[in-house]
C-alpha cells in the first residue's frame, strides 16, 4: 500500500484539487484507494459529493478513539472510498493537546486497516497549515506530494515545507519522503512558468542526498489552468465524472499514469 500525504501549507494551489482528481484518475486505473479529508473545512468531501453532517461519521471520530477508519469510509465511486471530515474535525487539536502519542493516531488507524489489505493507495488531503492534523498525515505517510503553483512566492514557501518533512522524518517516520512536486496552475507559454520550474529543477538537483526531497521529481504532467476543474466541485464531481474530455481530466489522468509508472519501476527487480 502506498501512502500519499497531499501537503501545502500555501492555499489555493489546488491541494485539494490534486487530492481528489489523484485519487479517482487512480481509481479509474483499476487501483483501490482511500482518500482521507483531513481538512475541517471538508473541502475534499464535498468535492465528491459527501457533505458530513448529522450521523454521518467523519474522521474525527477515529481521531478521538470513537470509531475505527474502516467504520467510517464510505464508497465515493467504483473503487474510490472516502473517509469525510467535517468542522467537528478543528476540535481535535484541542482535544489531542495532551493526547499520548497524538502524533501517531492516524498511523495507527491506517495500520490496522492495512493489516485487511483493503487498499492499494492511500491519499491524505492535508489542511492548509501545520497542525496536528498535518503531523499525523505525515507519521502516516510514506511519500510526500507538493502541489506547488509557478509563482515566486510559491518557491519561497517550498524551504518551509521541506523543512518541516525533514523534521518529522527525523523524529516521527524515517520512511517519509518527499517524492514529487505537481506543477498546479500552470500557463503554458508563459516565461515565468519555464523560469520557475528551471528554478526549481536546478534546486533539487543541488539538494543534499541525504535529505527526504532528494530524489523529488517534478511530475512531467503539467496542471493547466482549466475552468473545468474550478466547477467540478460544485458539482459534487471529480472531474472525469464532470468534464472527462477538458484538458484538467487529461492532466490528472496523465498525472495518476505517472504514479503508477513509478510504483511499477519501485517494484521492479534489478538486473544482476
């Protein structure tokens, strides 16, 4: 099982966005996976469709012990399930303040569903910060992906976010990586677009080899700016349910092909 951590801590570079149309293009692979809303705004829920309100169960009842992550999952589309949040979900950084090992409650969920072999991919829609709920994603994970728009400022949060991979792998999973960088927003033609991509290229290929972003890849499957993907969520839809023909559908399905590339090549035996 492959364990994918969506994180930004910069909003509105289509976190959520990647999370969802990721998890479904890997569905529609044939793949099973779970997509986790751990954002209390439960934008990624609502993405598809599930808004977790009354007795629907969320993810905050996992995180307060409640329930386990197998009870509260429901089955989004073919071979995609959810487990929602809600705002419930904001409580839990009080509640978990003097929580013992409150960093490892995700994981610990995660494991026990892993021991039933339900899911092929994992992916964990992050809040935009760095809380406990970002935390347990990444003591739950083992690869880190960065949606990151082509901007200046874009970069100049990136040392931000790697750092703190860095630390929780130093401290809570020595498994976690960084493993690919998702270009979001993405003008094609424009100078600052290849500039800043250059830029970022010429930063990793610099970086320490001992560091969790050394082998990051920057995805080849650019996300174009498509009005398409700003709709779907309305709709309650990914957007190969919505607009399987718009350029964003194409993107994403080139984006989970990727992924799947590489989990094939990981798994791959070396010639003797």
């Amino acid at each position: 099982m492959r364990r994918i951590a969506v994180m930004n801590q910069k909003g509105g570079v289509g976190k959520t966005t990647t999370s969802v149309n990721l998890a479904a293009g890997l569905a529609r692979a044939g793949q099973k996976v779970l997509l986790i809303d751990l954002d209390p705004q439960g934008h990624a829920s609502i993405h598809l469709g599930v808004e977790a309100y009354g007795q629907v169960p969320t993810i905050y009842q996992v995180f307060t012990g409640r329930k386990k992550l197998t009870e509260v999952q429901q089955l989004a589309c073919e071979n995609l399930w959810l487990a929602p949040a809600n705002l419930d979900l904001a409580a839990a950084e009080l509640e978990l303040v003097d929580a013992q090992n409150r960093e490892v409650i995700l994981r610990d969920a995660i494991l026990a569903c892993e021991d039933q072999g339900a899911f092929d991919y994992i992916v964990m829609d992050c809040p935009p910060s760095l809380t406990v709920l970002t935390i347990n994603a990444l003591t739950a994970a083992t690869e880190v992906f960065i949606p990151l728009q082509p901007h200046f400022f874009a970069l100049q949060g990136l040392s931000k976010l790697f750092e703190t991979t860095a630390l929780v792998k130093r401290r809570l999973n020595r498994q976690l990586k960084v493993a690919g960088i998702v270009l979001c927003l993405y003008e094609t033609g424009t100078r600052l677009a290849a500039d800043i991509t250059d830029d970022l290229t010429r930063f990793l290929e610099e970086s320490d080899p001992q560091s969790p972003w050394a082998q990051a890849r920057i995805f080849s499957s650019r996300i174009r700016r498509n009005i398409k993907l700003a709709e779907a969520p309305s709709f309650g839809q990914s957007i190969f349910d919505y607009a399987p023909k718009c350029t964003g559908a194409e993107d994403y399905l080139g984006l989970a092909n990727e992924v799947l590339t590489t989990a094939s090549q990981a798994t791959r035996p070396h010639a003797a």
